[in-house]
C-alpha cells in the first residue's frame, strides 16, 4: 500500500470562473458597477486574462469582481494580518495583596501596578483572607480603597472590592490618556 495521500485540490474561499453560474451578477471594481450575465463577465475576465472571483453570494444579485485571483487572496491575508496587529490587546494583571500589608510593600506594589495601567492593561487586585482575618473582612476592603487611592492618578476602578468568598477582588482600569 503506498502510505502516501492522494493529491487533493485545496479549498478555496470564494468561486471562482466557471465556478460562478448566475443569470445575473452585478461587476465591481472596474469603474462604475454594473450589471451582466455571469457569463458575459466569465469572457470577460478570460479576454483580460484573469479570473472572475464571487465576492458575495447573498446580494441580489451576486458581487462579482475581475483580478488575479492570487493577487487578491494576498491583499486579503495582509488586510487580516494587519488588522490583528492593530487590535488591542487588554490584558489583566493581578497583584496580591494581604490585609496587613505595610506602608513601603503597599507603595511597591502600587509602583508595579502603574507600570501595567500606564502600559494599558488592567489589574486585578486580590486580597486572601486567611484565618482570623476572615472575622473582619472589612479591613481588606480599606486597603483595596487605599491602594486604588494611590492609583488615583493612572488608575480608576472598574469594580468596587467585592468579596467573593475569602478573597477580596477589585479590578482597576487605565485613565485615558488626554492629548
């Protein structure tokens, strides 16, 4: 047996020449859009040496367009790619805190905490409550408002602290930037 595959065509993502049967279609991107038969635009297409390529099915009636095909597929996958490039990218931060944290640990971890607001992402500030310290859980609810106090300046929260279970949880966002 050979253990090779068989040569497959590979799928493509529009129709293309004679793949394009329509008793209508309506021709863009070459001057003013107008409407023919697909078959006119087939010859078309063929008197100009490229390909007739559906762009969208689903009007009345179908988008066709004349261009080479591997050109436009080109086009497209560097549209996409750049597109990915610009989006932004949020990511979400966390910091731990504890509800005896002192004075010097809460400015250091503030510090850390702006480098990721200022860098755009968000921080997700979490306080364990362990042991004794589940008796008064209102004492993780004042650092969380003292430390989003220092962040006043990059940083609004998103959420109030919130207590989920033992753990406190607050997540602050970056201020826009003003130009």
């Amino acid at each position: 047996m050979n253990p090779r595959k068989p040569f497959s065509r590979k799928e493509r993502k529009h129709k293309i020449n004679s793949d394009v049967r329509f008793p209508q279609v309506r021709l863009v991107g070459q001057g003013e859009p107008r409407l023919m038969s697909s078959w006119e635009a087939s010859k078309l297409a063929e008197s100009m040496q490229m390909d007739l390529i559906l762009i969208n099915e689903n009007q009345d009636p179908p988008i066709v367009r004349i261009d080479d095909y591997n050109k436009f597929i080109y086009a497209q996958e560097k549209a996409e790619k750049e597109k990915k490039k610009n989006a932004v990218k949020n990511e979400i931060r966390e910091i731990q805190l504890s509800c005896e944290i002192a004075d010097n640990d809460l400015i250091t971890k503030s510090k850390k905490a702006q480098e990721f607001l200022e860098d755009g992402d968000k921080v997700k500030c979490v306080i364990m409550l362990k042991g004794r310290q589940k008796a008064m859980p209102e004492r993780g609810e004042l650092v969380m408002l003292r430390f989003a106090e220092v962040l006043g300046e990059v940083g609004s929260p998103e959420s109030m602290p919130a207590l989920e279970g033992s753990r406190w949880i607050m997540t602050l966002k970056p201020k826009s930037k003003k130009k």
